[in-house]
C-alpha cells in the first residue's frame, strides 16, 4: 500500500550531544503545500530529515524506521566520544610515565650532588664524644658570657597595645598610653606610672626610645632598671595592657622524634630533659619555649621540626653550634628560624594574591623557597648570583591567562604585568643598595630606575591599553617626603634621582608619612623608612598598612590591597574515568527516568522524548561513573 503524500519536509539536525534543534519553516523559505518527495539537508553536524505523517496526522511506519536510525546514529556517536576519551586517557598515562621516569632522574643527580656534597673535607676536624667529655664539653666558657651586655643590663623594655594605626591619630588623645607616642609623651606616662608606686619612687630614668611594639627605658644605674623588673606595680598605672618584654631566641631543630614528649601537657618535663641531656643549665642557660612547628590542622608525625626559643642570644648559639641531643640521638640539623619558610607557610599569608620579596634568604641547598601554592618569578637578567635581591611570589589561584612575567633589565628588579578586559598593571619588586658611607658616589639608583623606566615604555608600547604601574619594594634612600621631618641634609640629597623619577612618572606614596619601616635588630629604638610602595593610580588602593607580623626580619612588611579585578582560574570539574563506569546500571538508570514509551505522532512529542533521553543518559553517567583521581604528574 502506497505511503499517502507528505507535508512539507522537516530537517531535525543532532549535535554530538544528541539534542535536536527544528528550523522555522518561514525562517527556510519552504512551501507549505504537500510533498510526497523527502528533503535532506547537510550540515557541519550529521542530520536527517524525518516526515512526520500524512495529511491525517499519522506516523507511518517507514517514518519511525527513520527514526530509530537517527538514534542509532547519536548512540553511535556517543561511542566515539567514549573512544576518543579512552584514548585521551591512554596519552595521559603515558605522559605520566615520562615525567615519573624524568622525576626519577632527578632524584638520581640530586642524590649524587649530595654525595659529592658530603665527601667534601669539614674545616673544623671531627672529634669523637670521648675527646668531648674528657674536655667538659668542648670550649671554656666563661660563667659570665650568658650575661647582658653592660648597656643592655640599665635598659627594660614594655610592651604595650595597639591603639591607632597612624601614629599622627596619638595627637587626638594624649592622654592615653600606646605605641608611637612622640618621646616626650611617652617619657611623661612612664616617669609619672614610675612616680606613682611607692616601690619605683626612687627610679631614675635616662631616656625613652620607641621599637615596634612599644619602648625602651634607659635608667641611669642598674640598681634602678632592677627595681623597674622586680616590683611591676608601674606597667598597671600605664594601662593598655602594658608588659615587660622579656628577649628570647629561637632556633629550629628539624627531624625531631616526637614520641619522646608530649608538649602539650608536659611541656616543663620536656624542657627539663632537654636542658638535663644537653648540660644547659650548668652553664646559666634556660629554654623559656618548645613548640612543634607545623599547621595546626595537620596530624604530628613520627619526626617534626621543633622550635626552641632561650633567654639569651648565647644557649641559641650553643645549640647551633653543637646541635641537640634527644635521648641519646644527635641532631645537627639546627637553624634559627627561617624567614622565608615562615612567610610562605603561614596560612594568613597564603589568602594573599601576590607577594614581592626583597633580599630573601636561601635555603641549605642554595635555592629559592619553593612553595606548591606559588609561583616563583625571578630577574629576568642572567648573573651568577646565587641569591637574588629581589623576587615575585603569584598565587597559583590567579590565573597565568591573566598574568605573565614581563622583561626587566637589572639583576635587582623583578616585574610581572596583570591585564583586565579594559588595563593592564604592571608591578615591580624593587630592591636598591643603600649607599656607602665613605664612597657615597659609587652607589647610584640610576640604573634601577632606567631599567624601570625601559619596562613601562616597553609594555607601553606592545600593549596599548592604559597602564596602571606599581612599584614597592626596598629603596634604602632617606627623604622628609615619606620618612619624616627629621632626616639629614646628606641623605636628603642621596634621595635626589629617587624623587626626580618619582615626579616624572606621577608616582605617589601609599603609606602614611613617617610609618618606620625599618627597626635595627643591633641598634634597639632605631627606626627609619625606607620600604615604600607607589603607584601613579592612587584612586586603585584600598588600603595600605604594615603587616600583622615581620618573620624574624628587621623591615616591616606592608600590605597593600587594590582594585584590579585579575581574572582568577575557575575551578575546573573533575574529570570522569569512564574505563570504570558501570554501564548496567547506567541503562537500568536511564530506563527508569525516561519512563514507559509513549506513542510518537507529533513533532514537539518527538522534541521532547529526544531531549529527555539525552537528559537522563547524561545524569546516569555522571552519576555511575567515578572521578578521575587527580595526579601531579598530569600535564593536563
């Protein structure tokens, strides 16, 4: 029986993931009236066309043939996708293998270099620990030697709360006792809190000087810094939460066995032992601290790092030059506590987006820290330095589609450039040697600000989008412009070719005038500012200040945030291991979903079936398939 004439001819083009899209039949040009010939259109994608009935209305059995192999054709396809997968799959291993092989490579040169390492001679000649104890411990020291120095020993120090951040706010209340009070105020509270208890009526004070968390108190004799430590009445009249500080010295002894105390709660036990194995407290040494240093949401191993911190400079200087016993086991493996490794672990510190490093120190294989959470930039200029001056860590949150390193001709500048849809920002870690105080001629910042100079003009011209230019870093250079009222002629002069470049390029300081930057470690109460941070965008910043902590250094770190709006990596979705997918549960899957078959007689009937099948393939694939394991080796 001959197929009654059909209507108009309907294209029903697939994509690879079998939906279905139906052109208007105005949008084509087609004639309504009805055709008993099919029409086929071709397209980038395989398509068909399908007659959907007669001019009753009904589905004629050649018309659902025809359909069921267009679905033939998208399971078909679908194959191949899983095919190309698997294959996908198979160069992924692959390349897995090679970097695992090249990895291992690595470890073999690395274990070679620390053999020819450790066959070099020592300096000093190894002694056996018979020749120790028969010497009482090696050299004499002297009873005395753990003793302040005879300035130190006139001279305590307080501690006292934060109550502004911008030292000029102090003149609003001078009343109040804090940090950074001009001399003569401070001066005033302490000799008055001193006055005030009967204990201290009899101090005598010298002079007042500032450091970083409060002051330090010169008297004229011991017998009155003496009375200031013993009776602590006074610090209670100043208020604020006014404390003794008390100096401590730290060291880290790494590969610690663990099981042999329990800080927690036994933490004077092992204090204790300690100082008993390693005969400290004959010799006038005392561990104020031990700490297990490691993230607090991490469990304590069998071997950790332990942090040691003595009352003075002189039991840190014995551990380090001795190492440590720890129940009959000997330690060499001792520090003082790393900068750098601080810095970069610290939990706070990796919430930031970038961080620009000046004179970093180095690591006991002479590297760079090294973090998986940053990327790590440095000059571009080659040397055979081993420690660089200046350095850039970028979080690997930020994406590289959105920052690159850029070229900058000066072994002590680092820059990198971080573009948006509409500017790019270009940020450079500055770091320029102070000059010498004998030969204040030979040190100029001139080619540093060249190469900076050459940078910008440079990126400037590849890129003509507006640029925003941030520099902050280590300047070493003295001026009343940011550094105060109090600055000598000689320095200011020094500063000249600074403020010059600084004018050319409508650079502007971020920090608060006067903001020390710098607190000498040998010369206690010395502060000046040579850390700076300008931009030619102040309308950028949010907001600048020092930093919450310095790692042990004697700069300040400054944390500045701004308005730059990079484009961060979005979290990728984990990818599938279809080799694992459990495909009788995904047909059992689909089947309940898609439900009983219903009869087809109408095109949005057929839309439909089609898009809920697609549907309900995808869900039970994605949910019967398990997540491809990431690895570290995948270049993918």
């Amino acid at each position: 029986m001959a197929d009654p004439p059909a209507r108009a001819a309907e294209l029903l083009p697939t994509n690879g993931r079998g939906s279905a899209a139906t052109p208007a039949l105005e949008d084509q040009g087609w004639s309504t009236a009805p055709r008993t010939r099919r029409q086929t259109r071709h397209g980038d994608d395989h398509s068909s066309t399908v007659n959907l009935g007669d001019n009753n209305g009904r589905v004629t059995t050649k018309e659902i043939r025809q359909l069921i192999e267009n679905l033939k054709q998208i399971i078909h396809h679908q194959t191949t996708l899983i095919e190309s997968t698997k294959a996908e799959l198979q160069e992924v291993k692959h390349d897995q293998n090679v970097l695992r092989t090249q990895n291992e490579k690595l470890h073999e040169e690395i274990r070679a270099l620390r053999a020819q390492v450790e066959a070099l001679p020592s300096t000093p000649p190894a002694r056996s620990w018979a020749t120790v104890a028969a010497s009482g411990g090696g050299q004499q020291h002297s009873p005395m030697n753990h003793l302040r120095t005879n300035k130190d020993q006139n001279c305590v120090r307080i501690t006292t709360q934060r109550s502004f951040v911008d030292p000029r706010d102090n003149d609003s209340d001078e009343n109040a006792f804090g940090r950074y009070l001009p001399t003569e105020a401070a001066n005033a509270h302490i000799r008055t809190a001193l006055l005030s208890a009967p204990s201290t009526q009899d101090a005598q004070v010298a002079g007042v000087g500032t450091t970083k968390t409060g002051y330090v108190i010169r008297f004229k004799n011991v017998e009155s810094a003496e009375t200031a430590l013993n009776n602590i009445e006074w610090l209670n009249e100043l208020g604020n939460n006014t404390k003794l500080v008390k100096p401590r010295f730290g060291v880290v002894v790494h590969r610690t066995p663990t099981e042999d105390f329990d800080l927690e709660t036994a933490s004077a036990q092992a204090i204790e032992k300690i100082m008993e194995e390693n005969e400290l407290t004959e010799r006038g040494f005392q561990i104020e601290e031990l700490a297990w240093l490691k993230a607090r949401d991490k469990p304590l191993g069998k071997f950790a790092s332990l942090g040691t911190w003595f009352d003075s400079a002189e039991g840190a200087e014995r551990i380090l030059d001795r190492g440590l016993l720890v129940g009959q086991r000997y330690i060499d493996s001792v520090e003082r506590r790393p900068r750098m490794e601080a810095l970069i672990n610290d939990h706070q510190s990796q919430n930031l987006d970038i961080l620009l490093i000046q004179e970093p120190s180095i690591t006991t294989y002479q590297t760079h820290v090294n973090h998986s959470a940053w990327r790590l930039y440095r000059p571009t200029i080659e040397t055979d330095a081993v420690r660089y001056r200046s350095l850039i860590y970028v979080n690997r949150s930020i994406s590289t589609s959105s920052h690159r390193q850029i070229t900058c001709d000066h072994a002590d500048l680092t820059a990198i450039k971080i573009w948006t849809a509409d500017s790019q920002i270009i940020i450079f870690s500055v770091y320029i040697p102070p000059v010498p105080l004998f030969t204040p001629n030979e040190a100029s910042a001139e080619p540093a600000l060249t190469a900076i100079q050459n940078t910008i003009t440079t990126a400037l011209r590849d890129d003509p989008k507006p640029a925003s230019v941030i520099l902050s870093g280590d300047f070493n250079r003295h001026h009343p412009a940011w550094g105060g009222n109090h600055i000598q002629p000689q320095f200011i002069e020094d500063a000249s070719e600074l403020i010059n470049f600084f004018q050319a390029n409508g650079l502007h300081g971020c920090l608060p005038r006067g903001t020390a930057t710098f607190w000498s470690l040998s010369d206690p109460g010395k502060n000046s500012t040579i850390d700076q941070t300008v931009t030619n965008r102040p309308d950028l910043l949010i907001k600048c200040h020092l930093y919450h902590d310095n790692y042990g250094s004697d700069h300040r770190a400054t944390y500045s945030e701004w308005s730059l709006r990079a484009q961060r990596k979005p979290t990728a979705k984990a990818k599938k291991s279809y080799e694992r997918a459990d495909w009788g549960k995904i047909g059992t899957e689909v089947l309940l979903l898609v439900g009983p078959w219903k009869e087809i007689k109408t095109r949005p009937a057929l839309d439909e079936m089609v898009d809920k099948l697609t549907e309900a393939t995808a869900a039970a694939v994605d949910k019967h398939t398990p997540d491809l394991r990431p690895t570290p080796y995948s270049k993918r």
